[in-house]
C-alpha cells in the first residue's frame, strides 16, 4: 500500500511539475475551466433560484402542488400564464364531494380547492351613464314630490359641461382629420344638446330628454366602459386558507354565503382606476423602484404624453363648480392665467424628472378627491355576462366586495390577472345547474306540461289520440297563470337581479360540479407519487381524473425555468465542450513532445497505466485548482448577488423572482455539480492523449535525442 | 559461468512501406555474468537493435532471446516490462533523464516503480549512488542545470539504482567529450567490477574497446566475431573489420 503511495506521489510530482514547466498552457486551459466552471455555479444557482421562486409564485398564487381536473377534458388545464378570457374546455367534475373524499385518502393531500375559470365582458358603465342616472333618479324623487330643485339643477350644469367637452372634442377631431369624420348624426345630436333651448325643453318634460341624452350623447363618451375580466369560481374560504400569500387589500373578503366579487389589485388599477392617475402610479413606481427617469426612458415618455393629451376622462368627471375649483388650484400650482380647465390639465400632466413627485402628490392630494378614481367601486354590483359551454348567454350579478393581492406579487400581472368569484355565481354563469335554477326549471316543467317519455311511446304521445287531455284549452290558460304564480313565488328573472344580495348554504360549495381543483400537499417533494396517488384514489372512488404539477398547470409560463435551464446546460455544454477540445489538444501537443521521457520510462519499467496515469493525475489537477477556483470565485458573485438582489426589470422578471429582487441562493450541490463536471471534462480531455502515451514504445527512448 | 543473455539466431526486419529492411540477420551471442561487454560496429550494423532486443523493448521477428533465464518471446508486455524493472538497467545516449525531476528522484524513479523498498531505504540507496558516481552535491539540481557527464552519472545510478544484473548503454559516450568519456567509462568498469554488474555496450568508437572484457563486432546485421579488447584495438576501427558474408 505504501508503495503505491509513493508511486501515485511521483505522478503527482511529475504531474504538478509538468504543469508548472507549460505554465502558459496550463493558464489557457486553467482559464477555460475556471469560466466554465464559474458559469455553472452561478448559473444553477440563479436558475434553482429562480425555479424555487418562481414556483412559490405559482404554487401559492392559484395553482397549488397539484391541479386535477377530469382526464375525459378536450383540452389540457392550464390555469395560469392566460390572458385570453376563453378558457379550456374542460370535462366537469359531477360530484366534488366525492372527489374531495377519494383525495384526502392520500396520505400527502393537505387540501383540495375548487376552482374553475372563466373569463368575460363585463360592462361598467361610462361616466355620462353614471351621471344621468343621478339625474333621472332626482327627476324621479322629484316627480315623486321631493324638493331636490337644487341637486338638478347642480346634475344639469354636470351634463351641459360634459356635452361642451363632447363638442369640443368634437371640433378637435373635425379640425384634426377632415369634417367628414365626423358623422352628422352625432354632431346634429351635440349641437341640440348644446342648444339652450333644449335645456328648457329638459325642465318641461325631462324623462324624454334624458332618454335622448342617453341614446345620443352618452355613446359619444366610450371611455373604455367594458372590462375584460378572467376569473375563477372557487370555494373564497377554503381559497385562502390554501393560499395563504392572498391578502384582501380593500374592503373585505366575501362573507361566507354570499355572492361576491374580488377584484384582483392588479386588475382593479390596470383596467378600473382612472387611465390618468394609473399612469401616473405607473411612472412614479418606474422611477421609484426601478430607477427609471422619464427623460430616459421611452414608456414613461409615452405615459406623460398620454396623460397630457387625454384629459377628457377626468373633464367628463367635472360639473361647473369642480371645473371652477381645479382652475383655481391649477392655476395656482402651475402659475398659469390660463381660464381652460383641459389645457392646465394637458400642462399639469406634462411632468418631468424634476416636479413629477410633487405633481404626483398634489394631483392626489388636491385634485384626485373631487374626481371618481375607480369605475367600480366596493360595494358595486358587476353584471357578468358570459357564454355557457352550451352556447348561450347566462348572466349573473355580484357585489364587489373588495380587493386582493399576493404577497410579494403585488405588481405582476401573471399572478395578478385572475379574479375571484364565489364558486355558486361562477356555476351559475358556466351553465352548471344549481339548486335554485333546477327548482326553477322544475316548476317551468310542471306548469308547461313537460313530461319525460321514451322513445317507443313518443309518435303515441305525441300524435296520438289523447281527446281527454286536448280538450281542456281553459286548463292550459289556468296553468299559465299558476307558472307565473310559481314563477313569481320563486323570485324568476325579475326577481334574480337581487340574488348578489340573497345567500346560499355554504355546504352548497363542497358539493356539486367543479371543473378543477388545486391540491395542496404536506411534503412539496413527493410530488410526483401524490400525482400517481391521487389517480390511483380517483380511479378507486369511480373518477377518472388527471393530476397534473404545478409546472404543468402554470402554462407556458411553468416552462420557462425548463427553457432557461435548457439554454444553460446547454451554454455549459458548448463551453465543456470547447474546454474538452482544447485541453484535448493541448495535451496531444504535450504528449507528442514527451514521446522521449514517457519512451524512458517504459524502458526503466513504467508500466502504460503509469503514464495515463501521469497524464490524468494533471488535467484532473488543472481541473480541480481552476475548477475551485472557479466555483469559489462563482460562489462569491451569489454571495454578492444575494446581498444586493437581482432587481426584476419587468412584469416577467417580478413573477419569476416572486417579488421585486431575487436573492440568489446557493445550495452545496450547486458547487458540487460544477466541480463533477470539471473533473469529468478534465478526466476525459486526457483519455486520448493517455491513449497516445500509452502507445509509446519504450525503443523511442533510444532514438531520441533529449 | 550462467549466460546472463542468450541470442540464438535472431533476425529483425523492419518495414519501410514496402521494403523490409533487414536489421539483424541471424545473429546469435551468448553473454556470462559480469562481462562487459561492447558491440562494435558501423552506424546501420545492427548494434541498437540488437541492445533493443536483450533490453527487451523490441521483439525479433523470430529466433530466441533469453534475459536471465526468461525466455522473452513468451512473455507478456506487462511481464516484460517488470523484467525491465527488475532485472535491466538502461544509459541512453541521450541521457533520457526526466527534466521535471531532480537528481535525487531520477535517480529513485525506479525504485519508486518497484514499490519494494522504503523510502528509507531508497534514500540510502540513492545516496549511496550519488557518493559513487560522484555528484552528491548536485542532487537536488535538474537535469538542464547540469553537464551532459553530469547527466550520464545520473543515467548510470538510475540505471544501477534496482541492482540490476544486467546494464545496456547504447553509445554512452557518443555526446560526451573525450574526458568525460573516458571518465564514464572508467566508472562504468569499476561498478561492473565492484557490483559484478553485467555490462553491455554498444560503440563505435575503437578508443573505447579497451574497457571491454570483449568485443562483438557487428556488420550488415550480421556477427562478424568476438574478440578480445585487445585484438579489437589491434585490427582497429570498423572499418578494418573483415567482412560479415566471408565469415
């Protein structure tokens, strides 16, 4: 044993010796591994990072561990990653009690949430809608004997005020393109509104003039009034128990029973809020948090010229006595003796690097109270109307009950992009069945004459002699007054417009159809048997379903780790690769230029063994000192990374570092991973030269000169 | 006496694309222990390979080969390798040391491939070598930091370092200076004496035949005669030497 310590110390010897004697060539192929080697450290470290991040951004926003829908589904699940409001067609999940039992049969089933998405346009009405409806609520409080003279006449010089906007606008446009763009209906309609005389029409018969300045006018204001909403139908309870990174940001969360909205954060600002002042949080946050400057940066630049040339939606806002008020302060703020409203907006909004922070406070201190921020508000009631799978347009209203966000994914609109709905409602809109409509349906059948009939006895029933039944017309007519009866008694359509205020039984949302659920597991590293697990309970209990993992459910956007990884190994490859060849080489090289002392030392007894092993004893050598070197000094940028944090430059970046910055990680086998493939490469890189010494005769010992 | 070597009618054929070119012809020499032995001859005769075949690093093409008792042509690479080791000591021309060792491990290089001895052992060993071939003080030097009779001296312990019973010098002398030739020479006869070392050599130089026990002159690959040390002087240079086909 001692012997073979010794000798292995002359190959080292001879090894380290060579080394320092082509220190040149040692650097060159000492430097590639070193890289490489660098590479691969930071590399994994950042990708397992930004995997480990990622996935908690996927996992604990909407898609759990573990998505299971029905394996009969068309399409594939994908909850995630989706801005399109058409979601998957999916096969239903009949009995989610059932299904929610055959799971929590599975040792690592912590929790099983309901879900289903969907998505749809939702209108929200345009602020000329918002404010005849005040006013034709006055009329009618009037009519009704109120004296309201005051408020009217407040309302009135509101829409006089947005029809001078309108004609403006309007004007604008005719000088900007040509007269013909604009249509003469609308202007003939604008110029009556304008009209004093139609004013004075208003007071002798205003319900028909509202009706026109609704039909006519109001059109002509379209700021965005529709809003494109997806949304998942889900258990909000069990929801955030599961989810525990949801936080309610405003308002409250859906009291158990009830029908409700919540509006993603995200959503609520990006399509909801005034466009003027989400412009405005836009640009301040840029240069907040991302040290951005408008004077640098294209987006911000384009966000202040939009602010400064859209000013009709805060004017269509103003009535006489706001317009007065924001030109007194604008004036002021800006030290203007300009009398146009719209034209200390456009000034006021045309920020810069120097006054956008106290512009950004003044507009929310002095001007934003006077003005309606958000199209809807908490305590709103939405009117969501979308397809059902079967085709046709179900529509169902909810309150607004508040806002929600994800901790740490405050600003990304990945995770921010799904809102959330109360399971019932959601049913309700996809065309699944609930209690209320199948008693509904039930008692249509009963006072219609519906009757089930097979087959066989269909021609017979239905054309056949029945003198009894055909010969009572007067029953007919009675049984159309009893649908009504039980219809009415049932609350109908007239009455369902009210359903956002009724309640359910909150057991209704551990049973019934479902069309995916997310599972949360105890061990996150088991994911893979759970999925198996998970199947095999299905199956048992009678189910056919699908589990897939949250990488899978997340989309494309669960991929992406997948591809950055792909593009590493890859990178890392070509460069071992490129390392491989030169070391190869330069070995070769090394080797041909020793044929005499490796001759030598087969003719004084080295066996071939001794000289692969001399030859892998110093690449093996490079490989490790570059190699460490390498890995400590990768080791190093993580630990410098991590203490600074990687900031997240875009919406993508944020939901991928599961926050603003990503602080790298480092886990040993990150180091251990750079050094197996550096001494693998190294070990490799020799065999061929090894090869070639090998092969060296110990007669070339005498024929060579030293 | 024991034949140390025995060479019974060997030929070697080299290939030059399609020539072969015959090297050795037939040549047949037994060698007793302790001789020392030199193999004269013309560039072209033959000597190298005939040094190369008893130091067991090329086979001939046929006839037999025996190293103290081994009959070579049924050994193995590995075992030849190890009779190598054990058994053969070689001084090249050219030195052959390896540039990134010392003197000193030059030197222990073999033993160190023997893996029988122990350090403490090699070390007296080496030492002992460096005192008798006189370059002690010089052995923590390399091998560029030294004269080329320095670099013999190393080549000669390195090759004595094992006690081997047998030592090829091919053309010891041929890249040293008169003196220092001589002075090799006069080292490698007092070890050959002092160790009963075998020694064979391979020379073309007629001034060094006097050192040898005896002479085997060598032509065209073929053995001309062995002679004395002193009838080789006396006949004079190879090309005094009669010719190898009239023998």
């Amino acid at each position: 044993m001692r012997g073979y310590l010794d000798t292995l110390k002359v190959i080292v010897l001879i090894a380290f010796r060579n080394l320092f004697a082509s220190w040149l060539k040692t650097l060159i192929v000492g430097g590639i591994i070193l890289f490489g080697s660098m590479l691969v450290v930071v590399g994994t470290a950042l990708v397992d990072s930004v995997d480990a991040s990622m996935s908690r951004s996927i996992i604990g926003s909407v898609a759990g561990h573990i998505q299971v829908y029905n394996a009969k589904s068309a399409d594939e699940l994908v909850v995630m990653g989706g801005f399109q409001l058409d979601a998957a067609d999916l096969a239903q999940i009949d009995d989610f009690k059932g299904m929610r039992e055959a799971l929590l049969t599975v040792p690592n089933v912590k929790a099983v949430v309901p879900m289903g998405l969907s998505g749809a346009m939702v209108p929200s009405g345009n602020i000329v809608d918002v404010v005849l409806e005040k006013l034709r609520n006055l009329i009618r409080r009037q009519q009704a004997g109120e004296d309201v003279s005051a408020a009217i006449e407040s309302q009135k010089e509101h829409v006089r005020q947005i029809v001078g906007v309108l004609a403006t606008d309007m004007a604008n446009v005719g000088k900007l393109l040509t007269d013909k763009a604009v249509s003469p209906e609308e202007l003939a309609a604008i110029r009556r509104a304008s009209d004093p005389g139609f004013w004075s029409e208003f007071d002798k018969d205003p319900l028909a003039t509202l009706e026109f300045l609704e039909n006519r006018i109001a059109p002509l204001a379209s700021d965005a009034d529709m809003l494109f909403l997806r949304y998942m139908g889900t258990d909000l309870a069990a929801f955030a128990q599961a989810f525990d990174r949801m936080k309610i940001v405003d308002g409250t969360t859906v009291p158990p029973g009830k029908r409700g909205f919540l509006f993603s954060k995200w959503v609520y600002e990006e399509q909801v809020k005034l466009k003027t002042a989400h412009r405005l949080d836009q640009i301040r946050d840029a240069i907040l948090k991302r040290g951005k400057t408008i004077a640098g940066d294209l987006d911000l630049q384009r966000w202040v010229k939009q602010n400064a040339t859209e000013v009709k939606e805060i004017m269509l806002q103003l009535d006489r006595q706001q317009t007065a008020m924001f030109r007194g302060k604008l004036q002021k703020e800006l030290a203007s003796h300009e009398d146009d409203v719209s034209k200390l907006l456009a000034e006021f909004f045309r920020v810069d690097d120097g006054n956008i922070m106290e512009r950004y406070k003044f507009f929310y201190d002095e001007l934003a109270p006077s003005l309606t921020l958000y199209r809807v508000r908490v305590g709103d009631t939405l009117t969501i109307k979308a397809f059902t799978r079967s085709g046709y347009v179900q529509s169902v209203n909810v309150r607004v009950y508040g806002t929600f966000a994800f901790e740490g994914l405050e600003d990304s609109p990945m995770a921010g992009v799904l809102n959330l709905m109360d399971l019932v409602s959601f049913r309700e809109l996809y065309g699944f069945s609930t209690p209320e409509r199948e008693r509904e349906i039930q008692a249509l059948k009963a006072v219609a004459g519906f009757k089930d009939i097979d087959r066989d006895s269909a021609e017979a029933e239905l054309f056949g002699a029945r003198p009894a039944e055909a010969a009572q017309p007067e029953k007919a007519a009675t049984a159309t007054s009893d649908a009504d009866a039980i219809l009415r008694g049932l609350g109908g359509r007239g009455k369902r417009v009210k359903l956002e205020d009724e309640t359910y039984d909150p057991a209704q949302l551990g049973q019934g159809v479902v069309l995916n659920a997310a599972v949360i597991v105890k061990n996150p590293r088991l994911i893979r048997q759970t999925m198996k697990d998970i199947e095999a309970a299905g199956t048992k209990s009678g189910f056919t379903l699908r589990a897939i993992d949250w990488q899978k459910a997340s989309g494309l956007v669960g991929q992406f780790v997948t591809m950055i990884r792909a593009v590493l190994y890859i990178s890392v490859l070509i460069i071992f690769a490129v390392a491989l060849v030169i070391i190869n080489n330069a070995l070769v090289m090394a080797t041909l230029e020793r044929i005499a002392e490796f001759g030598t030392l087969r003719a004084v007894g080295a066996q071939r063994r001794f000289l692969l092993g001399m030859l892998v004893v110093e690449t093996l050598a490079v490989g490790a000192l570059f190699g460490g070197i390498g890995s400590a000094l990768g080791v190093g940028v993580v630990a410098i990374m991590r203490f600074v944090g990687l900031p997240a430059s875009g919406d993508t970046l944020y939901f991928l570092f599961s926050g603003p910055r990503l602080h790298p990680g480092l886990s040993p086998i990150n180091v251990a991973i750079a050094l197996t493939i550096v001494l693998l490469v190294s070990g490799a890189s020799s065999l061929y030269p090894g090869f070639l010494a090998m092969r060296v005769s110990p007669r070339q010992a005498m024929q060579s000169d030293e | 006496m024991t034949h140390i070597v025995s060479v019974q009618q060997v030929f070697k054929n080299y290939t030059l694309g399609t020539f072969v070119v015959p090297a050795l012809r037939g040549v047949s020499l037994d060698v007793e222990e302790g001789e020392f032995l030199a193999i004269a001859g013309p560039s072209g005769s033959g000597k190298t390979t005939l040094l190369n075949l008893i130091g067991c690093v090329d086979t001939p093409t046929s006839g037999v080969v025996h190293i103290a008792g081994n009959a070579t042509e049924t050994m193995s690479e590995r075992q030849l390798t190890r009779l190598r080791l054990h058994t053969i000591g070689f001084i090249f021309q050219s030195f052959n040391l390896v540039s990134v060792l010392s003197v000193f491990q030059n030197i222990e290089l073999p033993l160190l491939l023997q893996r029988s001895a122990s350090a403490k052992e090699r070390r007296a060993r080496v030492e002992a070598l460096l005192d008798r071939v006189g370059i002690r003080e010089y052995s923590t030097h390399r091998p560029s930091e030294l004269s080329g009779g320095q670099r013999q001296r190393v080549a000669i312990a390195r090759a004595l370092v094992t006690r081997p019973q047998l030592v090829l010098a091919d053309e010891p002398t041929a890249n040293l200076d008169s003196v220092t030739g001589t002075n090799i020479l006069d080292l490698m006869k007092e070890l050959n004496r002092t160790e009963k070392t075998t020694f064979i050599f391979s020379t073309h130089d007629a001034r060094v035949w006097s050192y040898a026990s005896s002479v085997v002159r060598l032509a065209d690959g073929q053995l001309v005669d062995r002679v004395s040390a002193e009838e080789a002087v006396r006949v004079g240079g190879v090309g005094n030497l009669p010719s190898a086909r009239a023998t």
